[in-house]
C-alpha cells in the first residue's frame, strides 16, 4: 500500500491526498476503509491503493496510517 498525507477535504464527501509527487489522488468517502469521513483531518496520513475511477486515478482501501 502507498502512503500519503490528507492535503484537502471537501464538504462533499471527497478530498484529496498528497502523495509526494506533482499531482494530488482523488479520493470519495467510498473508498474509506475503517474510518468516517467526518473523522479525518487535513494533514493526517493515509494508506491506500491506487486504482482507476471514470474520471482518471483515484485512491481506493483508504485507512488512516499508524
């Protein structure tokens, strides 16, 4: 799984994560995997893997990271 920091949260139930390069990842409350939404916060880390959406890359099997 790869690793990242929440970089933004939208009032929509989706957000974003930094993963260390030029583009941030989608991600939609869906994919969250042992953890609300509502729980998360910008700048906390995430696991996750990468997969493909309709609308190009986007996170899925999101968890907070220990």
């Amino acid at each position: 799984m790869a690793e990242g920091t929440i970089k933004r949260l939208t009032d929509k139930g989706f957000g974003f994560i930094g993963t260390g390069g030029a583009k941030d990842l989608f991600f939609h409350s869906s994919a969250l995997d042992g953890v609300r939404f509502d729980d998360l916060e910008v700048g906390q880390k995430v696991t996750y893997t990468e997969g493909q959406g309709p609308k190009g890359p986007r996170a899925e099997n999101v968890k907070v990271a220990n």
